[in-house]
C-alpha cells in the first residue's frame, strides 16, 4: 500500500492512499480512520497497530479522487519526533573527515516543525551560511517500540520514505541546524513493506538541477535499521507515527535559491523540492566555520559495482 496525506479545500487534514491499479487516483480513507486526537495518518497507524483499523475494510467504502486534483503533504505531517542518525556510511565519515561516526555520536532530534511535504518548497533563513542537501531513507514507525530487540526491530515498522535531512553548517548543535522550519521534506508516499525489496538492496540517488550528486547502497548503512530502532527505543519510547531516519551518504553539498532536489530510493515515489532564499537574514549566532566541515567541491559520485 502506499499511503498519503493531502489537505481538503476546508484546510482539513486527510488520509488516503493510491489506488493499486490505477495510480492517477486516490482513495479517501478519512472517513473510516478511528476519531482520535492527533492527524489522521497518526490514528489510521495507531489503529493499525492493535487490529482495530484494517485497509481491507477501508478501501471498500473509500471515496475515488482524481490524483491531479490532491495536492500531497508530507505522508506524516505530525510525528511526535524525528529521530535521526548522524554519520552512518563512512563514505560520508571520510568525506567529512570526521573523527566520529553513529557508534559514538548515538542519534539526534530533529523538531516536528520542520516536515515539510513533496513540490514544496525548502526556505533558506540565512544569507551568510552554507547549506547542503542530505539525501535519506527513513522508517515510519507502526508499534510502540521501548527496548526492542534489533531481530524483532522490523515488526515495529509500518513503512518507508523518502526523505531530506536539509542541513545548516556550523558549529550550532545539530538538532538547531536541521530544524529550521522546510528542513525536513518527506515522502510524497508512506510505502508498506510488502511493497518494498529487502532494506540491504536498495539504492539511494540524488539530483540538483539534474546532476547527480549522491548515490549509495543501503547495505553500506554502518548501523542498519534493525540496529538503528533498537537503540533509538532504548533511548526513548517510539510511538506509531514517529520517524526514524538513517542518516545520509557522501555527496553532501551547498544548495541555492532557485535550486531544485530530487531523491529516489528503489521501490519508493520520488520526492522533488525547491529552494528558495526570499527574506533570509544574516545569522545571529556565531557557529561559522566550526562544526562538521564537509568539503568545498563536491565529492564525485562512485559508480556502483
């Protein structure tokens, strides 16, 4: 199944999903979601999760809507956090000539504020600091998850999606220079794993304006997604609804007003933004030229073998 998230013409949040054998169409399924207080693709998951919501049932009754006239959001527009990994291939950790990677920086926050959704548009707030493009593959988490094992890690997962890590460099903490309002674009699809290859076959590939800039093997993940979920619910409860990102490979670089970023991962919709530098300031904290550094030319892209 690959779900969606759209707004009505009352500014309503909706859920839906696209239709397996027509995918110029999108089901409705707001109507059969359980009442709750948070969006509906958080209580159509939570549902899900103790049997009492099924897509079967759903998509007998769900409304038809032309997929021309839906105008997608991110897939989860709401999670109650962002759970992100920092450093996870190390082609990314020599292309940052870093000291560290994932198993001694463990994850970071990023604020729920900063999702932002597919053809949206990613705002740059300053005009006096570098910021780059971080290409990932996420999770979508489908049960409560405290202490899991990595072997049973999977089971908590109710799907995938694209996503950027939009990043701002310097020497501020790492959850204040990835949660600016635009820097988390997600989706435009959650897709269920029945849908999906084996996590360690897929491949990653990023553009802007047309080049490619990042290309990776999800296998060279150095911790996967079993391992990664283990330890981040170690850390903090999980609930259904939250994203788990991990983390992005090397090809990291500075994006522009005018830019535009394209991410596709096997098995997943592509997701496309543009960027844009209308009203950006100077920035008022003093982190230039600390921090991570990536490199000032673009690192090339290694063909795959």
């Amino acid at each position: 199944m690959r779900y969606v998230s759209f707004r009505d013409t009352h500014d309503a949040l909706r859920v839906g999903a696209i239709a397996r054998d027509d995918p110029t169409v999108v089901l409705d399924l707001t109507a059969d979601v359980p009442k709750g207080p948070h969006g509906p693709m958080r209580r159509l998951i939570e549902a899900a999760s103790v049997g009492a919501w099924t897509a079967e049932e759903a998509l007998r009754t769900a409304t038809e809507l032309p997929r021309a006239d839906v105008v997608l959001i991110a897939p989860v527009p709401e999670p109650s956090k962002i759970v992100a990994a920092p450093v996870n291939y190390r082609n990314h950790q020599e292309e940052m000539s870093s000291d560290s990677q994932i198993d001694a920086l463990g994850v970071f926050l990023k604020a729920p504020s900063s999702v932002t959704g597919h053809e949206s548009v990613v705002r740059l707030p300053y005009t006096d600091r570098r910021f780059d493009q971080e290409g990932e593959f996420a999770v979508v988490i489908g049960r409560q998850a405290r202490h899991v094992r990595a072997a049973d890690a999977l089971q908590h997962v109710f799907g995938f999606t694209s996503l950027l890590d939009m990043t701002m460099r310097g020497g501020e903490d790492r959850s204040v220079r990835k949660s600016f309002d635009t820097f988390t674009p997600m989706g435009p699809t959650l897709v269920t794993p029945d849908e999906v290859q084996e996590i360690d076959e897929l491949e990653l590939k990023l553009w802007v304006n047309g080049t490619l800039r990042q290309r990776a093997d999800l296998a060279d993940l150095i911790w996967d997604v079993p391992r990664l979920i283990a330890y981040a619910s170690s850390v903090m409860t999980l609930f259904p609804g939250d994203v788990v990102t991990t983390g992005t490979p090397e090809g990291v670089g500075g994006v522009r007003d005018g830019d535009r970023i394209e991410l596709e991962i096997t098995g997943l919709d592509r997701l496309a933004v543009g960027v844009s530098s209308a009203g950006a300031v100077a920035c008022p904290t003093l982190g230039a030229g600390r921090g991570p550094r990536p490199p000032s030319e673009l690192t090339p892209v290694r063909p795959r073998t």
